[in-house]
C-alpha cells in the first residue's frame, strides 16, 4: 500500500511525464521505453518497493492486451486490406461523383472522413494523396487547400473514433462502450471536419503557388481490379453499424435470446472487425500466397508496435493507479468542478510538447483513470465524455514534433510556412470545436 504524501506524488507525476516528453522528442526513444521508465521513476518517487512496480507493469500491460489486442491487430488488417484492393480510391470517386468537382474541395474532406474510419491518417493520406493532386490540377484550386482538406477529414476521426489506438485505448483503460464512442464520437467528428474544410478553403487561399515542386513518390499500385461501390464500402461501414448495434442491445439484457443475442455476438467488436476483414479480402481478385502473406505480415508489423506503446500505456496507468493519485487530488482540489476540462486539458498539453496523438491520449488516460470520481465523471456518460474530450485535446496542436504533419507536408510538396499557418492552426480549431460541441453534449446525455 502506498503512503506517499501528495506532494511526492505529484512532483513523481510530473517527473514521470517530463521523462515521457524528453524521451520522445528530444531523444527519440521509442513511446513504449519512454513510458516502461516512468513506470519506475514514479513508482520509487512514490516509495513502492521495486517488486510492486514490477508487478503493477505486468498487470497493466497484460489487462490492457486482453482487452484491445485483437481490436487493434483487425483494424489495422482492414486498413491495409482497404488500400490494397483499392476500396479506398473507389470510396473516393463515388464521393467525388456525388459531391461534384465544384465542391472538389468539400468532396476531399469528405472522403478523408470516411476513408478515415478504419485506415489510420497516414497511411489514409498516402493512399489518396495521388488523387489530392490530380484534383488541384483539374480544378485549379490551391494544392494547400486540397491538402488540408483532405488532412483534416481524416484527422478527425483518427483522433475521436476506434479501431483507432488512441481512442481505442482510451475506451479500455476508461471503460468505455465501443459503440456508443463511435456513435457519439463520429456526431463530435463532423464539425472538426467542417471547421478543417473551412479553414482549408480560407486561409489556404493566401497561398497559391507555395506548393514545393519537389518529387513525392505515390504509392505502388499492386492490384489493378476496382471493387463496386457498395462492395467497398461494406467492410467500413457494417462493422461500424454491427458494434453501434450491439451497444444498445446491451443496454436490455432480459432480451438476451434470439435475435438479440445474435446481434450481440455479431456486434462484438472483435466479430464485426473480423467480419470488415472478412468482406475486404472478398474485394481482391486472384489473391496470391505471397501478396496476402506480405500484407498480412504488414498488418501484424504495425499492429504490434502500436500494441507496446498501448501496453506501455496500460502499464503506467496501473502504476498510477497505485499511487492513489485520485484519493490525494479529490482531497485537495475541487476537481469536480473542472469536470471534462481536464482531460481536454491535460491531452492537449502532452500532444503539443511531444507530438503523437496516440501517446498523448494513452498517457492521458493512465493519468485521468483514478480521477473519475473527484471529476465527477464515474459514470458510463461521464466516461464516454471524458474519452471524447480527450480526443479533442489529442488533435491540439499538431505540428512540427508529429509525423503526420510531415507525412502531409513530404506527400503534397508543401513548405513549412503554409504547413504551420494553414494546417497546425486548423487542427487548434478542430480541438476547441470538438470540445464544444462534447460540451453541448454533456447537457443531453
């Protein structure tokens, strides 16, 4: 049992976190170190023998596995599945087609914000950056526009939704219903998109012809067969509407037979993204041992790393947790009348000093865990907000110390300067919209 005083577990606390940012940004060190040796700098600053520490690391790394391993290792086969047979690129001109050239610019972030849900931004953003291109070449419009249009739709999701890491880790530390995340976050989602389509359209305009003319390479197309519309769209969209199912047959457990108990288990997380692989394999044509095998192989490659900074993640958390951090700040501060200020809060500073979304929120959430009750946030409304709100505070203020921001800047040939005004000021007014519109929501449910 730990018996440090506050002050010790706070100045052990920010230490921790301090080591976090250092580590990362300035060191380059891998999320998943970086967070293993702030485990143990805030557990011996807490005075816990280093055999509980040790203890605490396993039980958080392996709770956290448990519950988000095979959510991540499948959102991240549809993802690569998607770009693979070429579902994305047809989801892209139905869009388009839909919406019109005219509006080639709302079309694009529109599309990011569909292709967004199952595909991480980046490789989202690498996918359709060919298509960014020949749009601003068609219609004239500025590629900085295109650029941060496109960015922003995907953004948006990536920050909000699951299978996505941050968020998916957020909703398991927290406890969080799945479904109703992706319903309410995806209502948070669509004005963080419009604000960055706005944004985009108005202040890109100031820079027409900064786009660097250096060579960007577009990625390989492996497989040259286009699936049909509703084809490409089923494997986004049914897990999506199976899961959202699901947590309101959940709600009414006296129907737990028949239909309703198929709906269940098909809207279990785990099926319905199987299921989304399932129908993504279905759009590819004359698969080939060694074509599915490497992309599998992908999929597992990139599933795993994002898994060791999720378990770090769970890990810190379980020593925080420990450290009876919310016990001493519910004594001391009046946090309840912060409420979901302080997880928006807390997100934002940690995404701004280092960078990733993904850490950010995952350190976020280890923090705010054992804060819930003195927020005044211990119930499941209060912890779905509190995830939310988390998420809007992992979209401020992306710039030059996150990779997405380079992935846009290398991908569209566009310089520092628009990057910084047009894009990293976009992603602050998608945080504070966000916020607002999590805040609205607080008063409904």
């Amino acid at each position: 049992m730990v018996t440090a005083s506050l002050a010790q577990v706070i100045i052990s606390l920010v230490a921790g976190i301090a080591l976090i940012i250092l580590l990362t940004t300035k060191y380059r060190v891998h999320a998943f170190f970086a967070l293993l040796l702030a485990c143990f700098v805030v557990g011996i600053g807490v005075q816990m023998a280093p055999a509980n520490i040790i203890t605490a690391v396993k039980e958080g790394f392996g709770n956290i596995m448990r519950s988000l391993g095979l959510i991540i290792v499948l959102g991240t086969t549809l993802g690569i599945l998607l770009e693979h047979t070429g579902s994305t690129r047809v989801m892209a001109a139905f869009i388009l087609k839909k919406v019109g050239e005219r509006h080639a610019t709302l079309a694009l972030s529109i599309t990011g914000f569909v292709v967004g849900l199952p595909i991480f931004c980046d490789s989202g953003y690498i996918v359709l950056s060919g298509l960014n291109k020949s749009l601003s070449k068609r219609t004239g419009i500025s590629i900085v526009v295109m650029s941060i249009a496109l960015a922003t739709g995907l953004y948006s999701v990536h920050c909000l939704l699951p299978p996505h890491p941050g968020a998916t880790a957020a909703a398991g530390t927290i406890g969080v219903d799945f479904g109703k995340l992706i319903l309410i976050g995806i209502v948070v989602a669509i004005p963080a998109m419009l604000v960055g389509y706005w944004w985009a359209s108005y202040a890109g305009k100031k820079f027409e012809n900064l786009a660097n003319e250096q060579e960007t390479t577009e990625p390989e197309q492996t497989n040259t067969y286009k699936p049909s519309v509703l084809n490409s769209f089923l494997p986004v969209l049914l897990p999506i509407v199976l899961i959202a199912i699901n947590s309101f047959v959940g709600m009414d457990n006296a129907k737990s037979v028949g239909w309703y108990k198929v709906l269940s288990v098909l809207g279990d997380p785990v099926i319905a993204l199987s299921i989304g692989v399932l129908l993504a394999l279905m759009n590819g044509r004359n698969w080939k041992q060694n074509i599915l095998s490497k992309l599998l192989t992908e999929a597992a490659d990139k599933a795993g790393a994002i898994l060791v900074i999720i378990g770090g993640g769970g890990a810190f958390g379980a020593v925080l947790a420990a450290t009876n951090l919310g016990q001493h700040f519910g004594k001391a501060v009046p946090l309840e009348t912060i409420g979901i200020l302080f997880p928006f809060l807390l997100t934002f500073i940690l995404k701004t000093a280092q960078g990733s979304s993904t850490v950010a929120i995952i350190t976020a959430s280890a923090i705010v865990l054992p804060l819930l009750p003195a927020l005044g946030l211990n119930t499941d409304s209060g912890k779905l907000l509190c995830v939310l709100s988390m998420g809007a505070g992992s979209m401020m203020i992306s710039h030059a110390n996150d990779a997405y921001f380079w992935v846009i800047a290398k991908f569209s040939g566009l310089e520092m300067k628009p990057m910084l005004r047009v894009y990293s000021i976009s992603t602050l007014l998608m945080g504070l919209v966000s916020m607002g519109m999590i805040y609205i929501i607080s008063f409904l449910l």
